[in-house]
C-alpha cells in the first residue's frame, strides 16, 4: 500500500502572475531555479500549471492540444520562489507542422530547466508515447518526477503505482484540479533543486512589507497599487482611471505625489488571425518565442518577452487573433479571444496589426475600437508591405503608401491620434533587424506620451487662449469653463469645471481635444473628458 498524503496546495492571491506577464513582480527572475511541466497533450499540465501560480494564465479545456507556446510564471513553496513554465503536449517524431512547433518550443525549455515534472493521466493506459517522451527526459540527466494527475481516491492512487513501468522512480499521485498531492511533489521537488546562493536581506525585507501591506488591505500586491491609485482619485473628487479599475491581474502603475512611475511597459500585439503578430514578436525580441506557421489561429494563449530598450523595461505580449464570435467554434478558441481582450486592457500600448495584402477590414476596426475604448494608446501597423511593393507577384503596380494611409484613416477615424508604420515584420527578423528600432522608438515615444502631465497653471493658460466661439456647437449646446485640470495619467483625463451639467457635445469635445493636442502633443494616446458643473458630480469619462 503506498503512502498518499493529501496535501493540498491553494491558489494563492499573492503569488498570481499578472496575464501576458511571466513573473509575478514580488521577485526579480535572477537566480530563480525554473521548473518544466512536461507531458502529452490533455494529461493536466496547464491545470497543474495555473494550480501553482495561483492565476488563470494557461487556457484549460477538454480539447488536446490547446497549449502551443512555453506559458512562464513563478510560484513560492516553503519560503522559496522557483520559476515555472508550461509546455505544449510534446507528442515525439510527429511529422505535422503545428505538434513539431510545440516540440521545438519544448525543448527550449527542457534545456532551461533545473527539474523536470511529467505529467500522466491516471486514467488512461501507457501507450508508446509515454515511454518515448519518459526516455528522451530521463537523458537529459536533470532531476525528474512523474506526477501521475487525476488521482482523486485511494483506489486511484494504487493504479498509479502501474506507471513505475517508465522507469522514473519519482512517482507521485496528485490531482490538479482539486489540489491533492501536490504538497510531496512540491517537497521533493525543493529537496533535488539547490537553493539559490545567496538572497539579500533587503529583497526578504521587501516581500515582508508587501505582505504586511497585503494583510492590511486584504489583498494582493498588485490589488494593492489599485486600491491606491482609486483611494487617490477619489480624493481628488475624480473617477479613477481604467488602468486602476482593471482586472487584479493588471500591474497598477505607481503615482507618487502627482508624478507617474511605471516600471516597465506593457505592448499587446492584436489583430485579426494570421495577419503576422507572432512574427512581429519573434522580430521585435529577436527570438523564436512564439510559433509561427500560415495556419490562422495558430497562437491561443498570450505569450510575452521582455526587451530592454535605451533604458526602459518593454514587455511585448503576443495575443490570439481575435475574430467574431459566429466564427468561433471551438471551446479553446472562445477562451482565446477573451484573454486577448484581457491581455489588451492589462497593456498600455496596443500595436494593432493590418495584413496589407488585405487592406483594412471591419474586424479591424472592431479591434481598433476595442483598444480605443479601453484607454489603451495605439500604434497602426501595416505588415507584410513588402508583399504589396517591392515583392509583389500579382503583375499589379506597388501599392502607393499615402493612398493606403488615406483609405485606412478614413475606415478607422477614431484612431487619428493614432501614427501608422509601414513595415514587414519577416524581414524584421532577418539579420540586418530591418525597421526594428523604428518600432521600438515609436514605441518608446507612445508610452511617454501616455504619461504626460500637465500642469493646472499650464492647462489655465491653454484655455484662456482658445476662441470657443469658432467650436461648431449650437448655442443651447455650448458651456461655461472656468477652468480645467488633468485629474489623471495613462490614459490622459481632463475635468472641466463649468457653469452646468450638461453632456458635452461630441464636436465641441472634438473642438477641445484638437486644441489640447495641438498645445500639448499626447500622441497615440486617448483623452478623456470628464464635465464637473459647481455643485455637482462628476460626469464622464467622455460623459
């Protein structure tokens, strides 16, 4: 009879990584030992994966096969932090496209790893598969355990015993789903995998205060920079901003004393499927991070890397292609589109990518709509321009760059604000990086933009100089402002401060943003109106 302890391991708010993020932001990955949930498709590894870290960062389903790229995150067992990451079913010698992808993004992180776990389901029979995949891990010499998953009774937990016949001799019962076992897999775990040389008492003083401050509010740290942004602009008689108001998941960025600070920033690559946004990434990081192959919805869940750039931290996220809802069949692909949107409204930039070759369609605009209304800045990208221009095979002339720049403008008009690069992303990631630094300033540009502030003396001056009498705005319509301040940052909220309360009219709203960015720039960028008559509440934002 083998020992089975129940130990239960729940998800833990404190150690959630943040969606489209492979750490959580309690500790630096320096140093950290990563650990690699390994096995064939549909065994539990995304369920045990999401279990560890606390979080929904892996899409789960019924379906095999929904994991493609490596999925990181962090999670913290007995007073240490270990590095985690989620692997596609690795299905050995498949000759396809898309299970050769996922077997090549394995090994990356085989390679990586300082401990493998290899995950089989209890209730299905060995099969040639699982003897081949326990082999190619057992030579890679690195520690190895069997989490055999689905095991939810003692009778189970026998018929485990049947999977020693693979030669691994770390065996362990678990179930993903309801937390059972995990607890010895976790210990044994930390016994093979040394600790890391040295852990500074100021890192060890930091996590303690985040902790005393997460007791305090009652949530997670990242819980904890929202409750304060809100605590701030309530006290400034202002709605907080949709960056403050987003899902705990979300990385609240810090203001202190009416300056912002952020320490990295956050660009989610959107668009409709196959238009290009994993080669971007792969270009933009100078990595084969994300599968790429013509097939359309190739990529489900986000998968993200950091790039350091002049001095500032860019976490580029690669999101599902979004697609209406009647175009959707399977459960995976549902789940896809709704994290894509998460990982949208967690970023601060969005890189909204348009397949030239097909010029601007309505799923675009929907897209572009959906970045626009969550506040999130805006960078138009034009891929696979060479294929209209100086690669084009069709016997058609080069398409001319103003005419489609003009047909795109008119087809996504609430996206003026919005710069437009022309690139291909496929020659990006040749060797000479074509328009990569391009990108990267644009980028870089946009984010600062987004967290501009100005001053109320500053915003004064601005409005004692604009003739409100040539604003297109019938008399009934017009309004009083005695004076305006810029209440919030990321994206950029203006409150008036009038003589009623009324709703703005959209060409005087279009009137005065004009003028704001004609003084002031925010390029990229949303702005925000909110109306605050003497006496009153607050209206907006954008009423």
């Amino acid at each position: 009879m083998p020992t089975y302890r129940r130990s239960v391991i729940p998800a833990r708010s404190g150690t959630a990584a943040r969606p489209g993020s492979p750490r959580t932001g309690l500790r630096p990955w320096g140093g950290l030992p990563l650990i690699a949930i390994v096995g064939r498709p549909n065994v539990g590894k995304s369920t045990l994966f999401n279990r560890l870290t606390g979080s929904r960062r892996s899409i789960v389903g019924d379906e095999p096969g929904i994991t493609r790229d490596r999925i990181y995150g962090e999670y913290e067992w007995d007073g240490r932090h270990y590095r985690l990451v989620d692997t596609g079913g690795i299905v050995p010698d498949d000759p396809e496209l898309i299970p050769q992808e996922i077997y090549n993004q394995a090994r990356v992180a085989l390679d990586e790893a300082a401990a493998l776990v290899m995950v089989v389901d209890a209730r299905t029979e060995l099969a040639r598969p699982d003897y081949d995949l326990a082999r190619l891990l057992q030579r890679g010499k690195k520690p190895l355990f069997l989490a055999v998953n689905k095991v939810e009774g003692d009778a189970m937990a026998l018929a485990a015993e049947n999977f020693r016949q693979l030669g691994i001799r770390e065996v362990y019962p678990i179930s993903s789903e309801h937390g059972l076992g995990i607890g010895d897999l976790l210990d044994a775990i930390a016994e093979a995998v040394p600790a890391p040389q040295s852990e500074s008492s100021e890192e060890l003083a930091e996590e303690d205060e985040i902790a005393q401050e997460n007791e305090v509010l009652g949530g997670s740290p990242l819980e904890s920079g929202k409750h304060a942004d809100a605590a701030e602009e309530r006290s400034r008689g202002a709605e907080p901003p949709l960056d403050a108001q987003s899902s705990p998941g979300a990385k609240a960025p810090h203001r202190t004393h009416g300056k912002f600070e952020q320490h990295e920033t956050s660009i989610a690559i959107i668009g409709r499927p196959n238009v290009g946004k994993s080669t971007l990434l792969n270009a933009l990081t100078g990595t084969a991070r994300a599968i790429v192959s013509p097939i359309a919805g190739t990529t489900r869940d986000a998968v993200d890397e950091v790039v350091e750039y002049e001095g500032n931290t860019l976490r580029f996220v690669d999101t599902a292609g979004i697609r209406r809802k009647g175009k959707t069949h399977l459960m995976a692909e549902k789940l896809s589109v709704v994290m894509a949107r998460r990982h949208l409204e967690a970023a601060d930039v969005a890189l909204l990518v348009i397949d030239a070759t097909e010029g601007v369609t309505a799923s675009d605009a929907t897209i572009g709509g959906y970045a626009h209304e969550s506040g999130r800045s805006v960078i138009i990208v034009v891929n696979k321009w060479d294929a209209v221009t100086t690669s084009r095979t069709d016997g058609k002339p080069p398409a001319d760059r103003e005419i489609f720049e003009r047909q795109l403008r008119s087809v996504l008009k609430y996206l003026s604000y919005a710069p437009v690069l022309f690139l291909s992303a496929k020659e990006m990631s040749g060797p000479d990086r074509k328009g990569m630094s391009r990108v990267l300033r644009e980028v870089k540009a946009i984010a600062a933009e987004r967290r501009k502030r100005v001053t109320t003396g500053q915003m004064n001056r601005f409005l004692d100089k604009i003739d409100f009498q040539r604003a297109p705005v019938p008399m009934a319509k017009r309004i009083r402002i005695f004076y305006m301040t810029q209440a919030a940052v990321a994206p950029p909220t203006f409150v008036l401060f009038t003589d009623r309360d009324v709703k703005l009219h959209f060409a005087f709203e279009r009137f005065l943003e004009n003028q704001i960015r004609e003084a002031f720039g925010f390029k990229g960028t949303p702005i925000w109106f909110k109306v605050k008559a003497r006496g009153t509440g607050t209206r907006g934002p954008n009423n």
